[in-house]
C-alpha cells in the first residue's frame, strides 16, 4: 500500500528532524529551560516575559531563549508522536495480518508515548545523565522500528527486490559487527559528553579547548574505535557496492551513504577535538551519528532477504 | 520509495535541507550562547539616604553608573558576617583593578555601629579606596530598603540579616541574588559579574 509506505517514510523523516531537534535542546543547554513539564513555567505556552512567571516560581531560571528551545522539542515531539500514531492506524488497516509491519509500527507508537514520559523524567531529574542518554537510546529504538516497518512495506511493494541478491560473502559478520560497533561508539560518545559536562562544572573559567585533554581513556577508546569503525564502513561499503549483485536502490544507495557518513563522522570528531568542542559540530556529529545507524540497521534488515555467499 | 530515477533531484534537496539545519542550529546556538550571557532583570532599587563610613552621603545615584555588590552586615555579627565579608574581601581584591565595580555593606545595627566602628571593620577587611563602602541609615530605613527595596527578609535584627549578595548594574537594577556564605554561588557571582562589566 503505497499510502503507508510514503506515510511511514515521512515519519520516519520527521523523527530523524526531532533527534536533531533533541540534539539542538542538548548543545545549547535548554534542557532545563523549562523546569516543569508538562506545562513550562505553568502555563501551557511559555512566558515571553519575566513578569508572566507564576509567583512561586523561581524567577532566575527563566530564560526566554532556552524555554523556547525547549518547548519547541516538546511540540515536535507530540508531532511526531502524533505522525507515529497515524502510521501505526494505517499499518493495522492496511497490513493487518503481516506481523513485520504493524508490530513495529504499534511498538513505535508505544515507545514514543514512553519518550514523552521520559522525557518529563529528564527535567524533573535535573538532566540526571543516565536518563538524558536514555532519552537519545529511545529515540534511536524508535526510529529503528519505523526504518524497519517502511522497509518491509517497501519489500512487500516491491517483491523482487533483494529477493535475489548475492552478497559477499562475511559481509553480513562484517555489517553485524560495524552495528554492534556504532552502538557502543554512540554509548562512548555520551560518555565522552557526560565526562566534559563534569569538568566544565568543576573548572568553570578554564577554557573547553583545554578539559579535552583531562577526559581521559575513554575518549581515546571513542576515537580509536571511531577510526575502526570508519576503515571497516568503507571496506563494507566497498565490497558491497562492486561485489554483490541483485541488489536493489536501498542498499546501494545505504552502502554509499554509510561510507559518505561516516567519514563525516571523523572529520568532526577530529575537529571537535581540536576546536575546543563547539557546540554546532556536536550537534551534527550526535545526529550523524545516529542517521549512520540507521542506515546501518536498514542493510542489515535488506541482507536477511538475500543470500550471502562468495562472489 | 522514490525509484532511481528521482535520485538526481534528490540530492540537491537533500543538500539544501541540511544547510536550512546547519544555519539554523547555528543561529539557534549562537541566540542561546548569548541570551546564557544576560543576567535577568529582576528588579529595581529605590531611591534611599544613608551616609558611609566617612560621613558623606549615599543614595541610590551612588549605585548607578557603577556596577554593585550589596550585602547586609554589622560589626558584632559572631556568624555569618565574618563569612561574607571575608568573601567580599576576596572579591574586593581579585577585582582590585575593576574600577567601575563597587562593593556597597550596609549596617543593619545603626545604634552599635558607629561610623568610627564601620571604619574599623573595613580596615580589618583590607579597604583602603572608595571601592567598598559601609553604609548607615537609621533603623526603620534599612529595613524598609532590605525588605521593599531588595526584596530579603530584615526581621530580628540585627542577627536576622539576610546572607545574600546583590548584584545591581549600571542602572540600579537587582540582576542577581548569591548565597553570601556559599563558595560555589560566590562562584558564580565572580562569573557574572564580568557579564555586566561587558555591557558598559
């Protein structure tokens, strides 16, 4: 059915906008521009000015900027969540009795209801750690299961798709480990993240630039591994895309993109490093990363259709 | 899914979608970068009389063009007094070269503390220019200023004195309230009050 397949495609789009979005809130410290949810400095729109704050409240948490930052996540998140819920109707109208398209489908919608909780859970928490790298784990599960739910529509539209596809053979370990890989690289990089936040609090006058080199073995491993995972990516892509026959428009076009990806990835995290972390190459680099998943888990699902062998 | 043939178009959109992000963000960053730099206004001081350790006057027109940090002591304060002013000797002298910062202590104990007596609780503390003045005005005026003025409780006095700095800019606006007695909200004063110090 054409209909949910473009639908859920969109969604899927738009859930990718709401990581960055997410990422947006993260770089520039709106995490707690508003410090009660859901309403934000209890109102349901945020106050465009001092005097409209209720008189219980503390009046130096406001600012103007960050609440709005904030709540707009907040409104692109009900969309989104809204958007999931119409995908997740029409995967049980139009696909009632095929289990792969409707469970994840009905599992997004779920999991983002969850992500709404959750993330009323991060602010009340202060922004606990564990809990805002959580709300970025839940945000990839579901974007994972709408990758998954569109590409089985897409498979089912177009039934000789990757039906009879060769892959090379240890292709398949290879994309498996290069997912494992980019999941825990993901984990590290919150660590790293988790790490400076707690050096910028205990040295505040010191520069950024500097506290990098304080961060210690754990961003060495994320950049050793990150360099790991970029060689891999690409002789991945490579054999891929000269090596495997049959393949339809997803993969070529995932293999090409995983490589184009990914070797963004290092450029900025090497100029992260070495520009003193600005905030605008984090941002692209957390949501980078997590579209490289995604691409990722989309091969992944389209070898299962295939065959792996030697070529 | 758009079939290969719709692959040429999509890239140029693809391109100008991450550009209209990447200017965005950007601008979304730099807004918040600056809007975290401005100190919100919280209110205003009022006009009020008092005179300072040398006798001269001191009124609200004293406050403006400099930036200030008010507090509330008196000189046979045993607690906390000694803590805050032992902080805003610190302050007073990491700044030492700031001359358009003022620290401005105001005596919640007009009967005991004479002006010969807040002269001697400066000197103890290391002041030796107009840059940390101590203020007398009579009983019902202070608390009138702490309590309407700058919005700290004056009840029990003169123990009952509130423990927070005040920070008020140029324009005789309160811009911040700091625990007195805390070293991470001194912290935070010693970095904000270069935030207003950038504004002149």
């Amino acid at each position: 059915m054409k209909s949910f397949r473009r639908f859920a495609l969109y969604t899927t789009i738009a859930t990718y906008f709401l990581i960055f979005i997410g990422g947006l809130v993260r770089v520039s410290g709106a995490g707690l521009g508003c410090p009660d949810w859901p309403k934000c400095f209890g109102r349901w729109i945020p106050p465009t000015n001092i005097s409209q704050l209720p008189a219980d409240m503390d009046r130096t948490l406001f600012n103007f900027t960050l609440a709005w930052i904030e709540y707009f996540n907040r409104l692109v998140g009900v969309t989104i969540g809204f958007l999931i819920f119409i995908t997740a109707i029409l995967a049980i109208k139009y696909y009632r009795k095929v289990a792969r398209i409707w469970i994840p489908s009905v599992a997004a919608l779920i999991f983002v209801a969850y992500q709404g909780w959750q993330g009323g859970q991060v602010v009340t928490s202060q922004l606990q750690p564990l809990l805002v790298s959580a709300h970025l784990v839940i945000a990839l599960i579901i974007a994972g299961l709408l990758i998954y739910a569109t590409q089985q529509a897409y498979y089912i539209d177009n039934p000789s798709a990757d039906k009879n596809a060769i892959y090379p053979r240890r292709s398949k370990m290879w994309l498996t480990i290069l997912w494992i890989c980019g999941i825990l690289q993901v984990i590290l990089g919150t660590q790293v993240r988790s790490a400076l936040e707690i050096l910028e609090a205990s040295f505040p006058t010191t520069p950024v630039a500097q506290l990098v080199t304080q961060i210690g073995v754990v961003n060495y491993v994320h950049s050793l591994l990150g360099i790991l995972i970029a060689i891999s990516t690409c002789y991945v892509g490579y054999i891929i895309l000269k090596q495997s026959r049959n393949t339809s428009m997803l993969v070529r076009e995932g293999a090409r993109w995983m490589m184009i990806l990914v070797l963004a990835q290092v450029a900025l995290g090497l100029i992260l490093m070495m520009a003193g972390v600005p905030a605008f190459m984090q941002l692209f680099h957390l949501w980078i990363a997590s579209i490289y998943i995604g691409i990722l888990f989309m091969l992944f699902s389209a070898f299962k259709k295939g065959v792996v062998d030697a070529v | 899914m758009p079939s290969d043939r719709k692959f040429p178009i999509l890239i140029p959109i693809v391109a100008v979608l991450a550009l209209i992000l990447g200017l965005g963000g950007l601008l979304v960053i730099r807004t918040a970068e600056k809007s975290r730099d401005t100190l919100p206004i919280l209110g205003s001081v009022p006009s009020f009389e008092a005179v300072n350790q040398d006798g001269t006057p001191f009124g609200l027109q004293s406050l403006q063009g400099k930036i200030s940090v008010v507090d509330f002591m008196f000189t046979n304060c045993p607690g906390i007094c000694p803590v805050m002013s032992g902080n805003l000797a610190k302050l007073y002298n990491s700044f030492s070269l700031e001359s358009r910062l003022q620290f401005v202590s105001i005596s919640v104990d007009p009967d005991r503390d004479t002006l010969a007596a807040l002269q001697d609780y400066a000197r103890g503390f290391g002041v030796n220019d107009s840059r940390w003045q101590f203020l007398w005005m009579p009983q019902a005026d202070v608390v009138n200023l702490s309590e309407n003025g700058f919005k700290l409780t004056a009840q029990d006095l003169p123990s009952g004195h509130s423990n927070r700095f005040v920070l008020v800019d140029q324009l005789g606006r309160i811009r911040g309230y700091y625990d007195g007695t805390d070293d991470d909200e001194v912290a935070k004063l010693t970095l904000d009050i270069p935030k207003l110090t950038k504004a002149i």
